[in-house]
C-alpha cells in the first residue's frame, strides 16, 4: 500500500473505534450531570480540531 492508502486506513481504523468506544462511554458518563459532559466534549473537540485549523 502507498502512504496516503495507509493513513486512510488507520483514520478508518480510528473512526470505527470512536464509534464503538461512544456506547461504552454513554454508560459511563451517564451517572455526571450533562453540562459537565458538555464541557467535556467541547473541551476535547477544541483540542482534536486545533491542529487542524491551525494548519
């Protein structure tokens, strides 16, 4: 495979895995309060996306 089609696929890979670790922490986090959650979720989606628009 060349170098784009591996990082496909590893951002595939970590796609599926995103998704399936979701249900995994809807049970978790379901016993805080959902603003804390949010925060939470807007806290790592600024981080994850940083880079991105900083580039």
């Amino acid at each position: 495979m060349q170098n784009k089609e591996k990082l496909l696929f590893f951002m595939l890979i970590g796609v599926v895995t995103l998704w399936g670790l979701n249900v995994v922490m809807v049970k978790y986090l379901a016993t805080f309060p959902p603003l804390y959650v949010a925060a939470i979720r807007m806290t790592v989606a600024g981080v994850c996306l940083a880079p991105i628009i900083y580039k």
